[in-house]
C-alpha cells in the first residue's frame, strides 16, 4: 500500500547521463503532445553541468493558451504515467508586486516504474514563471563558480527537513536572492529565453 504524504527529499550528486536522458524525455514529449508546444526545453538542477539535485527532472513546456494545453495533454500524459498536480501557481518571488494570475502553470508529475521521475512544468509563452525558470538555469550555467555552493545548500537542506513541500519552502527565498543576481546579468548581457532552445 502506498502513502499519500509527502517524501523525505533526497539530493544526489551530478549524474552525467541526466542531459542526455532528459533529451529524449523532451524529444518524446515534444512529439507526442504536438502541435501546441511551442517549446518544451530541460530546466532546473538536473539541467546545469555539475549541480547536486534530486533525481527528478524538471521539463518546462511553453504554451499559448492554458486550458487548451490542459484539456489536450491530461489523456496522452496519464498514459505516460504522469498525474495532474493540484498545484496551478508558482511561488511569486519576495518583493516582487505581481498579479498572483499572472504566474499560473499547471502540473504534471510522474514517479515510479512508467518512465524517468519527472516534474512537467506547462506555463503560458511571456509569464514572468516561464521567464524565471529559464533565467535561473542559465545564469548558473554561465556561472559554474556559483554551483558547488548552491549545491551544497541543497544538500544540507534536505537532511535537515521531513519533506519535499518544506525542502520547497525554505529553497524558494534562496532562488529569489539568485534571480536578483541574475536579472542583472541578464540586463548586462541581454540575455532572452529560449536563446538555446532548438
């Protein structure tokens, strides 16, 4: 019989298969729920060379519209082993004075024997959410200096908490004080999203 509380979190070093592996999750995904993506691109830990992570990934998938993207992808996802989370906003970083609506997602998770453990992030082409996630992967990749330290944050975070909802909590002000660091790289060096993408 399975629990419906949360997991204790568990951050594991680098793997270096996981670019490749979730290269193919991506490749897959951008077929099967074609023609809505307009992107669908490797975010998160698991996405920055050298960064310690919980062996999830995380997957972002850039849409126009929403409902449309939700009422479209719950069958084909659920035959791929994914759950629709309740979860339908991110975190609105501290000091940020934003219409909550404008940093709504919606969420798929899978874990288990279906396929790799993965977070589906789906968010709306221009939000500030769909921006940040990809703000935060690159400003570390372009600062591989600042990786051992954050992934040492994690770590230590996730031996001292019960769950994977608390691990969240006290990780989303440390991501805020990184995305101020890094809105003015990105000023500096005019990065935009999805510069990398294919």
């Amino acid at each position: 019989m399975t629990s419906d509380l949360p997991s204790a979190p568990v951050v594991i070093d680098h793997d270096p298969s996981w670019p490749a592996r979730a290269a193919a999750l991506v490749d897959e995904l951008r077929s099967d729920l074609s023609p809505l993506p307009l992107y669908v691109e490797h975010i998160g830990s698991t996405a920055i060379p050298g960064m310690a992570a919980k062996p999830v990934f995380d997957l972002q998938i850039t849409v126009t519209d929403l409902h449309e993207a939700e009422c479209a992808f719950d069958r084909p996802l659920a035959e791929k082993g994914f759950r629709r989370s309740v979860y339908r906003h991110d975190h609105v970083p501290a000091g940020v004075a934003d219409d909550r609506e404008r940093w709504v997602k919606r969420l798929w998770t899978r874990r288990g024997p279906a396929g790799a453990d993965c977070n589906l992030h789906v968010r709306l082409l221009g939000s500030p959410n769909e921006r940040l996630a990809l703000l935060f992967r690159d400003w570390f990749r372009a600062h591989p200096e600042a990786v051992p330290g954050y992934g040492r944050f994690k770590s230590v975070l996730a031996g001292a908490v019960q769950d994977v909802d608390t691990y969240a909590d006290v990780k989303d002000p440390v991501v805020d004080l990184v995305v101020t660091v890094a809105e003015a790289w990105a000023a500096s060096t005019g990065w935009t999203p999805h510069a990398g993408a294919d």
